[in-house]
C-alpha cells in the first residue's frame, strides 16, 4: 500500500513503530501536491520548508516518547485559519501576501500533539460560497470529474484528501463547509457543536455560526483529530467545555438500541432521486446494525435558509469591515482622500461575492430595516433552536441528506446564486442551533459522482454522532473509494496550470 492510500491514524501508527518517519510523509504529500495541483488547484500555497521543520519537531517528539495518534501526520489547513509565518490569505486578494503572526489554537494543538501543518488549502473567498469557485487563486475542482465542482467553501480542503493530497484537512463550518463539500467529494466531515473548537485564529465570517472541523478519510480520522483541537481556551469567549471527550475511544460502533430520526421534510421533492435512494440505503444500514428508525417533522427547515443568510451577511459585513487597506493586506495605489482608499481597496480587494454579502448584511442592519429582517432572523433562529431540542426528545441522532444534489458543474451555481444558496438546506439549521453534524459517503449517482448522507445530534453529543457514523462505515467501504483522478482537456486552463507552478515556490 502506498504510503498516500493510509488514512491518518493508521499512518500515525506507522509512524510510531519507525516504519515510515514524519519527513517521509511531509514529502509524500508535496510531492503528490505537485503532480496534482495543477489538475485541481485544491492548494491555495505549499510551503515545504515550514513542513519540513514542522516535520523534524514531530519527529524529535516522537523520539522522547510523544504517542499521539497523529504524532507525524501532515494536516492540510483551509486558508481562512492562521498558521504562524505561513500564507493566510483567505483566498482573497486583499489578504494577498499577508503571514499569520500566531497559530490558530487549533493549529497550535496539532502542533502541541507531534501533527504537521502542511500546505493552506483553497477555498471560497473569505469562506463565502457553496462552490469554491469564488477564489481568487481560481476554482478548485472535483477529483471525481475536475468539469464539477467539490462543493464550498473548504472545497480545496475535501478534494485534496479525496485526491490523496493530504490524509486529513482542517476546514470551517458556517452553514455546511465542511460537510457539503466532503459529501460532493466522497470524504468524511465533522462540523463539532459549536463551542467545541476554539474560533481563535479563525478568520471570521459569522462568528455565531463558524466552526472548525476535521475533514478525512473516515470517521476515526476525525475522531483523532477531534481529540487533538477540542476543549475550551482563553482566546475565545465562545469557546465550552463539554463533559465528554476521548473521542476515538468512544467508537465502538454498537449502535443497538440508538433512535434515528429521519425528517419526512428533507425526503420530498427537492432532493435528486439517486440522492434520496443512497440516503434510504444509508437508513436500512443503520437499521441492519440496530438502530431504530423514527419519522420525525422539522417544519421550520423551510426558514433556515433566508433565517441564516440574514444572520451570516450581517456578521460578515462587521466583521470584514476591518479589511480596510489601512492595518495589513491589499491597499489601492490610487486615492487622495482616506474615503477613497476604503473605497478604492475595498472595491479592487474583495470578490463579487464578497462584496454581495457586505452589501446585504448592511441593509439588514441599518436603519430602518433592523425590525424588519435581522430581529425577525434572530428570533427565527431562537424557533429553530426551541424545534430541535424538542425534536430531539423523540431521537438520539437524526439522518438525512447532506444536500438535495450532487456536486454541479462549474460555473453552473455561480449563474444561479439562488441555486447555489439553496443547496445549503439541509446544513445551515445545525449552525443556527450550534449542533455537531458529521457527512460520510453513502454511494454515487448515475453519473459517477459522490452522495453523502449527513448525522446530527443534540448540542454536545458530538461523541454519539460520530459513533453512529463509525458504525456505518464499518458495515460499508463507500469510503474507501478514490478517484481516479479526472484530467482537464488537452490545452486546459493555463492561467490554473501556472497558478500550480507559483504558488509551489510562495
């Protein structure tokens, strides 16, 4: 087996018996960034000599006796989350050439447990986008077909482990970004109840809603590294600590007795029928191992869409406005006057879509319009908080598609923003209550592209969830399945085939 076809902990393992060394795997993944980026630019930039120290850290702290299941195992990390002295640019020109001056608490801890951050991966800009098409550095595509998209915003984060770029990846959640990608791509995705993981370092878009989370090959993976970046820290106000931990521990994947609910609203006319056929086969799994199965009815679904775009605009319109061309990153080389230079770098830094949600987050607050749109949001959100605490007093976990579709060809979504906003049904409602949700593959359509169906469990019971998931991957081999990694046409994008070129020397 090559060394690239392990999964994280099983290559930790090997690490810790001297098979392989922690700078043999760093170099297998760049060396696999370079014979792949250019096929699906999943890498925002690779920068080997800060892995390789990274790498000879871990190694030094494995020699003193350091057993950490990732101890030597690179980690992939999204654009939007600070690794000190690295690019960290969000996939946005206005960050362009900015270095993160600290870790992230996330990326410290992986540290702190002998993993290596390798490689900042691609992403939609500023984390906004269900595509990741909206990067500055170009669309990420699809290792199942490059002429689909991997899903948003840690796109380059799913399609590089299921590319075997990297073994495992830290993405964002704000309303689906780990596991909507992870299920377009085949992989695994955690977003843990919020609170879980600390926010600190974290370039925030809405910072109610995000979440760190693992993205893997499967469900131990993600157990692993939970057990490494969970807990609460001091950096971050948000931050809890919950009851539970040891998280791999806990997957003993007996799931007799568990009662699933399956929402009869995200079963009817708006999901694909292949989707709805692999999500049923997803169910009987769960029954075949023990589960019982209960309908359950989630009636405000049909408001967490409009609920979350009001709620996630008008957190991302504060939270931006500190990009201003004035403290760090992109500044105009044209102004007079200290309005045109926000004006100026504003407009010339941020992505058309970027720029959609400043815009639409600033009328939902001003005046005039705060009554009207984001109280009503709020308390929308409270309503739906109240709908799955009680929905969860007739289950233990609840089922369901990730989204109502595969993966969509490029350019497709970003033509029909509505489109591209509505596939995110089925994932926005876990970060408006703050639930863990977890995306495992479950099969294919009939076009060849990945189906993932999704968990979610009361604030907290981030351990149940990844049990029942655990469960199902060891009755399934769904994911083990990689791609044969699909080639742009003779004469592709050169623009992206030079992008690959210059950001392996950043």
């Amino acid at each position: 087996m090559e060394i690239l076809d392990l999964t994280a902990v099983e290559l930790g393992e090997r690490i810790r018996k001297r098979e392989v060394s922690a700078a043999e795997a760093v170099e297998a993944v760049y060396d696999a960034f370079r014979e792949r980026n250019r096929n699906l630019n999943a890498y925002a930039a690779f920068e080997i000599d800060p892995a390789r120290t990274a790498a000879q850290a871990a190694q030094t702290l494995l020699d003193g006796g350091g057993a950490s299941a990732l101890a030597g195992v690179p980690v992939g990390v999204k654009d939007n989350i600070s690794v000190k002295n690295c690019l960290t640019t969000c996939a946005s020109r206005i960050l362009q050439g900015y270095r993160a001056p600290f870790d992230a608490t996330a990326v410290r801890k992986l540290r702190g447990a002998g993993a290596v951050p390798a490689g900042t991966l691609n992403m939609d800009e500023f984390a906004m986008g269900s595509t990741s098409e909206t990067s500055c550095y170009g669309a990420v595509r699809n290792p199942w077909n490059v002429g689909h998209v991997p899903g948003g915003s840690s796109g380059g984060a799913a399609a590089a482990v299921a590319a075997r770029e990297c073994f495992c990846a830290l993405g964002s959640d704000t309303g689906g970004s780990v596991r909507q990608p992870a299920s377009y791509c085949g992989v695994t995705g955690f977003k843990p109840s919020y609170g879980r993981v600390s926010r600190y370092g974290l370039v925030a878009y809405g910072s109610s809603l995000d979440q760190i989370g693992p993205i893997a090959r499967d469900v131990r993976d993600c157990a692993a590294l939970m057990d490494v970046i969970a807990g609460a820290d001091p950096f971050d106000a948000t931050s809890r600590t919950f009851p539970d931990a040891g998280f791999l521990d806990a997957l003993n994947g007996d799931i007799r007795g568990l009662r699933v609910g399956v929402p009869e609203e995200c079963f009817g006319d708006g999901a694909e029928e292949d989707v709805k056929a692999c999500v049923q086969e997803f169910l009987d799994e769960l029954r075949r191992a023990g589960a019982e199965l209960v309908s359950i009815s989630l009636p405000f679904v049909r408001y967490a869409v409009p609920t979350y775009y009001i709620l996630a605009t008008a957190e991302a319109s504060s939270n931006l406005s500190r990009f201003d061309g004035v403290k760090y990153g992109y500044r105009t080389e044209h102004y007079h006057t200290l309005e045109e230079l926000y004006v100026r770098t504003r407009s010339e830094g941020f992505g058309k879509e970027v720029q959609k949600r400043i815009l639409l987050g600033t009328f939902v607050l001003s005046s005039g319009y705060y009554d009207a749109y984001y109280n009503k949001a709020l308390k929308m959100k409270q309503l739906i908080v109240d709908g799955f605490a009680e929905a969860f007093g007739r289950c233990d976990v609840m089922a369901l598609p990730v989204s109502p579709t595969t993966a969509p060809k490029l350019g497709e979504s970003l033509s029909d923003p509505l489109k591209m906003y509505l596939s995110d049904v089925f994932t926005v409602p876990a970060n408006l209550a703050g639930l863990p949700g977890l995306s495992v593959p479950c099969g294919f359509d009939r076009n060849g592209l990945p189906v993932g169906a999704q968990l979610l469990g009361a604030v907290g019971a981030d351990a149940l969830v990844l049990n029942a998931g655990h469960a199902y991957q060891l009755a399934t081999d769904w994911h083990t399945r990689k791609p044969e990694i699909c080639r742009p046409p003779l004469g592709g994008d050169v623009a992206e085939r030079q992008r690959g070129e210059a950001v392996e020397n950043a």
